[in-house]
C-alpha cells in the first residue's frame, strides 16, 4: 500500500516542520499570515504580499451574524452546545457558490481571459471585452462584479493601491479593470467588488483559483469562532429565530 | 502498521456481506428497518423488535421546519446549493444534548438504575425513588420526562404497548415507569415523552445507550433529506430569514 | 420579514404530523421506509413501492469501513471521541461525484435521454445510441455502468425484477437497459451496476434526481452510525492508521 | 419574534463594521491577527498581544498530514472532490478532546486552581500541590503536560518568553509553573506542552476557557485549507489508503 505523500508539514522526527521550515523558529517573528502563504505557496511573503493576504483575509472575516455561515453555525450551537467545533464546521458548510465562493469563480475567468489573450494574440481589452459579449448573450452573470449598495467598493481600491504601490499588480490587476470597462460598455458600469479584488490579487500573486475559496474560509472561520463565542455565553439552547408557516395539506387520517 | 479490524461489513471478495448476509439477499424481503438492526446488533430483528424500530424511527423523522436540525441544513443549502451532503451533515451538526439527544442520557440513566437496583438489593420502585430524591436535591433535570403540550404523550402508549404485546417489555419499561412514579411522588407528575419512551425500549432491546442518539440520526436525516429537498426546489439561495440586531459599540474611527 | 414555508411537516398544535399524517398513526402499521417515502412523495408507497425502496436502501447502507464515507467518520471519532453526530456528519461529506453520487447524474442522464426521445421523436433505443455515441466522441464517462468484480451486478436483477413484477418498471427501466445495448455497441459491453438500477427505479417511481444522492446518504447513515458505534466500544483514541511520507523540502534555517 | 442581537459585527447600512471599527480602516496597517484578537476581545492588541496570538496560531497549523484532522478532510476529499468546503468541515469534526482540545480543559483547569488560590488563600504553588495530589489520587490526567519526544517543548519557551518580556505573563504561566514543579513532585517530571502553554498565555490575555478549542481551529484550517490543496492537485479521487481487515461471521446464507 502506497503511504500519503505530502510536501506540507514534517513531524516524523519529533520536530515540528513546515515547508521545511522549524515551527518554533516561524513563531518567533513571524506572523499567522506568513505561515498561511507559506503553507500554501512554500515560501515565505515578502511584506507587500503578507500586506495583501492580511487585508482580504479581514476583509472577508465577518459581516454580520445573519450572513448564511454565521446564522447556520449559531443555529447549530443553539441545539448542540456541548460542540463548539460542529458549530464552525457547521457554519463552513454554508460557504457556496451563493455565499463565499465567488471569488474561486472570479479566479478562474481571470485565469482563462488572461490565457485566451496570450493564445489570440488579443490585448486584454479586447479579451475581456469578447468574454464580457459572450456572457450577455448567453445571459451568464459574470462572478466580482457588482454592489448592492456602493458606487465602488472602498475595499477593492484598498487592495488595488497595495498590489500597485508593492509592485505585485500584474494581469490580474490589468484584466479586472478591463473586464470592468467592457461590462459598462457591453451592459452596463458594475464597481468591481470584494470577490473581484481579491480574485484579481491573488491571481497576480500565483494562487490557484482553488484558494479563492479556501482563503474565504480561512478568514470567516476567525468570525465564525466569534459568533459561537457569543451564542455560547449570551443566548439560552434552542433559540430557534427562524419562522415557519406550514403550508402543505391540512391534517388527514391515515387509512 | 495494524489495520482496521471491523465486524461489520465486508466486500473483499466483490461480494457485499453485512454481517455475513449476502446484501443482495437481504434486497429481498427483509426491509430497510431489518438492515439497521442487523448493523447495530449483528442479528436480524423479530416482528416486534422490527415494528418496535419502525416506529420509533418514524416518531423522530420530522417535527417542522424550524426545529435546529432542519433550520441549520436549510440554512447552510442557501449559501451552498451545490451540495446537498453539506446541507444535511450540517443538520445533523445541530443534533445535540438540547436537541435530539435526551434519549442517550435517558438510556445511562436507565442503565445505571437497573444495575444499582440489583447491585443494592433494591427493587426498581425503590431505586427509583432514591434517583429521584438525589435529582431534586441536586437540582439536576432528569431527561426523559415532561411535555410541552400533552399530559400524556401519545407516541409512549404507542411503544410500550407494542413492547408490551410482543412479549419485549422488560426492566426499561418497568424502570421508567418507576421513576415516572418516584418523580411524580417528589417533584409533580411529568409524563414520559418520546425520549424516555424510546430509551426505556431501546435498553430492553440490547442497544447500548450511544444507540439514543444515533437512532435519532438516522430518523431524522429522512426528514433533513426532504427539508433540503424542498428548499432547494422552493426557494431562493441566500433566503436568510434570521433577523439580527446589532447592539455592540457604535461606529468608531480606527486611530 | 417572510416566513419558510414548508409543506412537510407541522407541529405548531403540539400534535405531530407528516404530510398531514398524525405521527402516533404513523408508528403504528407503517413502517421507517414509508415515512421515507411519504416525507419525499408527500404520499405513501404501496406494497411494490415500499420494497423498492427498502431494496434500494439495504443495498447502499454499507460495503465495508474502507469506503471513504466510512474511514471519515471513523477518523474523525479517532480524534473527537465526544461527539459521534460529528463523526456520522464527516461521514456523509465525504458522499460526493466519486462516493455515492453516481445515482443522482444517471437520473439526470435518464431524465435527458426519455425527454430527447419525445422531442426528437426517437425510440429509446435510438435516443440512447445518440447519447452513448456522443459521449464516446467526447470522452465522457456514463455513470451507472460497469463493475469492478461483477459481469452482472446481482442487485440489479433484483431491482428490476421487483419493479417489473410490480408493473413500477417504466420508461427509467427501459431507457438504462437501452443504454446498456448501446454502450456494448459502440463501446464495450458494460453491466449497469447499482448506480444505475437505483436510478432507472426511482425515475420510474417519480423521484427526482437530486433523491439519487440522497436516497444513498439515508442508507448509507444506517452504516456510518454502526461503523461509529463499533469505532466507539471497540478502538483506541487517536487511532491513526494513514501512513504519510513527507516528501518536501528537507529541514532549513528561517533566514 | 425577538431578533438575534449581536455585538460583533455590522452591516446594516452598507458599511461593514467590526466590533465599531470600519473594515476597510482594519484592511490598511492591521494584521489578520488583529483581527482575530478584536472579533474575540472586541479591541484591538498591543504588540505583544499580538505576537503571542501570531506565535500560538502557528504553532498549531498543521503538524502533518497524518494528524486526525488532516486525515478526515483528505479522505473526505477523496470521496467528493467538487468540495473543498465539505473536506476542511470534516478536518475540523475530527478536534475534539483527543486531538486539538487539549487547550480548552487546561484553560479550565488554570481558571480553577486560581480561582481557588484566591478563594483559599493559598499560594498558587499550594493550590497547584492539592490539584496535582487530588488528581493522582483520582487517577485523572492532567491536560496541557508531557510529551511524546521531547523533554522540554521547545515552543513553551517561546510563548513564556515573548509573554515575560512583554509584560503579560500573570497568574496563568504562573500557575502553569507551580502545577509543573507540583506534578514532578507528586508523579514524575512532565514538561509543559504546547496545549498547557497556550493555555496559561490565553488564560493572561483574558480569553475564556473555550478560546482554546476555538484557537487551535482557527490555526488549523490555515493547515486543513493546504492539505485540501495539495490533496486536490496530487492525488486521484477514491484514494483509499487505510487498511481494513474485517474479522466478524463468516458468509451465511440468509434463511
């Protein structure tokens, strides 16, 4: 039988490793957020992208108890209090498409916009402006674009002015912006928002579209544990919020 | 490296055996009920052992929409409709000691009086009384017992008479019908409710007390399995019906 | 605010009811498979139905702990002892496209081909060459077909015999075993295996393709909580039998 | 209806707030960390607050891929591979406390023996003699001390250095100290382990006793997120690597 392999971490020896690296040494000096891009990158972040991965891992932390993750991991305390950590799983398994996962989305038609301009010989414009025409006329909603309330999202200019200023905006960056000029162009102007941001820079900074949902994860579960947190010490078991009206057909004998 | 040891099924061979039984012999002519049996106990169930579990399975399917169970996976599939195995194992997260797992409690309890009776010479009327005494002094809540609407609780005549007729009654029934007495006697007279109920006949059955909790798991996934079923073909995604307050600090300026 | 409304089931007088069906009724007659059948169909199943279904639910509870559904759980309880609904719930997410999701895209393929068929105005026979010659070309791989051990898979005789004897066996039926002639045309002759029984069946008895997965969690529950409770009695914490070989970058200095 | 009341974060009005602080404003100059520490302590860190959260998230992350938690979500993976939410959900149903939980029961066990110090007048090295003889008397371990490899863990050290020279350390690391010399008097020499010196540090930056289950997760799906990526990349679905050997009746036939 084939043993696992992993490049990950290393602890045969007593030693704790990861990526080759001492842990006791990574905790002095380093930062969670170093050894989150080490574990996924194998290498350490140089300041502009430990800059980054620290500003969308908060930007995504919590918004609120009553997003699906928060409400599905209080809810499942409210039954369950003896496991904190059900809770939490419970809240992750609210993270899909609809709630969490756009910007794994988003990744991957950066990814392939980016790949179909280099193959076309296409400027990135006149990639974006293609897939932004295609979509609308199969009626596709385009995944990172788009707010129910602001103009632009104060957040995606944060993220945008660091990859700049650090000298990590590349492609991404780029094929974002044109995507956002050929969505007003072909339907109408759509502030490219959080999902659309953070898709962008972290393409440039070489993840795989995969992380675009794993890094949601990683930062909601920070406000998931702070939501089970304050269930746990302030509400009493088997606080059910959720209004139900049956509908169905009125009570009936059996035979 | 040792491996795995199992009692319980097996297909090396290509053949699927559970506890020996060809599967496809037991497709035919035995139901579902039997098979859940044969897993837990390693023998196929009697007529009345068979009802007694069918019944008890049904008893604990579904009580609405907006138990914690049903809430949760509801809640977790409008985030992430693209799995329905998310949404119910989300749902069984919620099952917990305020939710779904009195019978487990209720089935120690049971245990532990019916060997203290015979390890003191008691009889259970005695034991009993003596549980129920030091319940009261210690302020503890005795699981199993007590009813939000009815004074009786239908579905317990319906189990002990089936436990009765076919001869399967022994000392849980007796026992809890004892402590219904000693509890009516010092504190009031609390019905037992369906979790005592099915305690008192899963004890006289064989199972082990983990069985109370896990037999409410598997009656209650048929029910998660048609509310994530109906929510997906009913409703919207991000349908999030919690309304929340928040009453923390007021906006504040970071520096 | 909206309330969910639901169809399935109601209890806001203190009386239980399914369907519009009194629970205490319920448990007395009827059996878990009905209440299954009743919370998905919003009917009960008659004597064929039942055992259909029952059949279906026997043959997917377990084939053994090796499965990933069942190593999950198993693992899961190595490190959480405390917890076996979390145990049952890891479990069930390791239920996915490669473990037990195959049902659920071969009632989608069913449900494509008879509706191809009544447009196009092509006997099955026809419509299924079609789908199996395209998928060839496309290098598609059908679900529902082929065995590891078996030529025939004996569970499949024994689905389509009930339905047949039953006058259930419908169009489903007829399209997968059209299927079968056209695969061992145009490809290789390949048995339909339970996957696609189970499916051809349920399509037969109205079901929906999204019940092809969740007909296998149901079944599959009954052996993820017997794997747990034997894992519980029978096994050591920490119970790790994985072997890992790390493979990474050796040991380095952080700077 | 009573609405969830919460006071951790807030969206109402379009602008994302946690705990009264912008989001966007935490985005620039703020580390996750800090994040972290406000979602739990609703303010932000001093510097060696938030370097001894750095250091304990770290020292947590993964320890490779054979632990529990890491296992559970490949294997879950290898089932359903179109959800790396439902993997890492599953990794995190594997903490409780066996594996991960450690933290918490020591937290406990800290809060205590202070708490009775104070309550006794006693020294905390009196307090820490009475537990650690009571204990032994009982014959219960004590979490948070012991160690497979080494004598001294080398992460102790760390994590009561950066507390000692940054003011912190309190009550907590000294009565973690007291209970080490009250242990090697009463039992035998056990050095403190990372899961009693996280304890004794959380416990002096004012976190509840259930903040270390919640920290260990919060570090470890910084880990889980990476053996789920790497798992994804590398290896096909099915993988099975546990060996099973079933051991209970032989084949029989069923009547």
């Amino acid at each position: 039988m084939d043993p696992w392999r992993t490049a990950i971490a290393d602890s045969r020896d007593g030693q704790i490793r990861i990526r080759g690296y001492d842990v006791p040494s990574l905790m002095t000096g380093r930062t969670f957020t170093d050894t989150i891009f080490l574990l996924h990158q194998g290498r350490l972040p140089n300041p502009t992208e430990r800059a980054l991965l620290d500003a969308i891992l908060t930007g995504v932390a919590d918004h609120g108890s009553g997003a699906p993750s928060c409400a599905t991991a209080r809810l499942a305390l409210s039954g369950n209090r003896q496991s904190v950590s059900s809770a939490v799983a419970a809240g992750i398994l609210a993270v899909g498409d609809d709630h969490g996962g756009a910007g794994s989305g988003c990744m991957e038609m950066i990814a392939a916009g980016v790949a179909r301009a280099s193959a076309e010989s296409l400027s990135l414009d006149q990639a974006a402006l293609a897939i932004a025409t295609e979509a609308r006329a199969n009626g596709k909603r385009l995944a990172g674009f788009g707010h129910r309330v602001h103009k632009t999202d104060p957040r995606t200019a944060i993220l945008f002015d660091l990859a700049r200023s650090g000298g990590v905006a590349g492609n991404g960056v780029a094929f974002i912006e044109a995507m956002e000029r050929a969505i007003a162009t072909v339907v109408k102007p759509l502030p490219i928002n959080i999902d659309g941001a953070l898709a962008a820079v972290l393409h440039d900074l070489g993840f795989t579209p995969v992380f675009g949902r794993l890094v949601f994860i990683i930062g909601r579960v920070a406000g998931l544990t702070a939501e089970v947190s304050e269930e746990l010490s302030r509400e009493k078991p088997m606080r059910i919020r959720i209004p139900v009206e049956y509908d169905g057909v009125p009570a009936r004998p059996l035979d």
